[in-house]
C-alpha cells in the first residue's frame, strides 16, 4: 500500500481503498511499503467529519507501534533516535522560549540568544528533514527570515517571524501527535 495519496478519485476509488484498508485492520495484517504489520487489538484512532460553510470534510487517523517487532538493532536506533529527538526539542524549546520573550519585551535578542536557536534548529533539522522534509523547508525559511530580521536590526519584522514560527510549531504538533 502507497505511504501517502494525495489526488482527485472517484467515490468508488476511495471506497475501494478505505475497504482495502478495513479488510487488513479486519484480518489482522496491515500492510505497508516497510512490511506488513501484525494489528493489536486496540489501537488509537481519531474520526472527524464535519461540514461546514458548503464543504464536508472527513479524516482520519489510527496508529500504533511496531517496535516491538522490530530486530534488537532496528530496536535500538528507533530508541536511540526518540531519546536524542527528545533532547534536542527540549533544548529547541528552550531557546525559542528566550526569543519568545525578547520579542514579548519588543527588544531584539542578545546575539548568543539568537546563535543557540540557530544550533539548536541545525540538531533538530538533522533529526527531522528525513522524515518531514517539507515541513523542515517551511520551517529552515521561517528561521532564516528570523535570522535576517534580527541581524538587520527589524524589530517588527523579528516579532513576526517569531508568530510564525509559533504557529508551524503549533501546527506541526497537532499533524504528528
């Protein structure tokens, strides 16, 4: 089964691929381009449909994990990975939140303020371009555009980007949670 599909179907194509997938969470298989997957019996899951102003939308979402099936060295690298992404956010956060403050006080940050976020974004950019290339392209322009602003002395300009990058954040933890 394809990773991501993003195009126009017909109804009875779409049909056809969520019956496809139903009849593998049904037999207990799921497959996917890395392997086929044995399914839990429960497992996280979000619907949502709404309509609104015309339109109707439907998503959804279920995941659970592999690593457990996994070898021990494939186990090892995805923990060694999450434990090293989780440091690298946490140190992210840290420095966002002292950018985040400068332009709250409508001052420009301190240089050594702005070169931590810097290496800060390089570590979590190594981490995450792999598997969120497009989302780190967003992301790498928004802090460039940030880094410019600060080194051109524009205040306003600091301040926006700085919204920006808070809401990519924000945007990005509700698409990959």
């Amino acid at each position: 089964m394809e990773n991501k599909i993003e195009k126009k179907m017909s109804p009875a194509e779409l049909a056809d691929r969520l019956e496809a997938m139903a009849r593998q969470l049904r037999e207990g298989q799921f497959q996917t381009e890395s392997g086929n997957w044995p399914v839990p019996g429960a497992l996280a899951a979000k619907i949502k449909i709404v309509e609104k102003k015309g339109r109707l939308q439907a998503g959804f979402k279920f995941k659970w994990s592999t690593v457990e099936h996994y070898t021990p060295p494939e186990k090892a690298a995805v923990e060694d990975w999450e434990n090293r992404f989780k440091g690298v956010k946490k140190q992210l956060g840290r420095s966002f939140k002292a950018l985040s403050r400068a332009a709250a006080q409508d001052l420009l940050p301190d240089p050594g303020i702005v070169n931590q976020y810097l290496r800060d974004s390089a570590d979590f950019e190594r981490l995450s371009s792999e598997q969120w290339p497009e989302e780190m392209a967003v992301y790498r322009d928004h802090v460039q555009n940030m880094k410019r602003a600060v080194d051109g002395g524009r205040l306003a300009d600091f301040q926006h980007e700085v919204r920006d990058l808070r809401s990519a954040m924000v945007a990005c933890h509700q698409a990959f949670k």
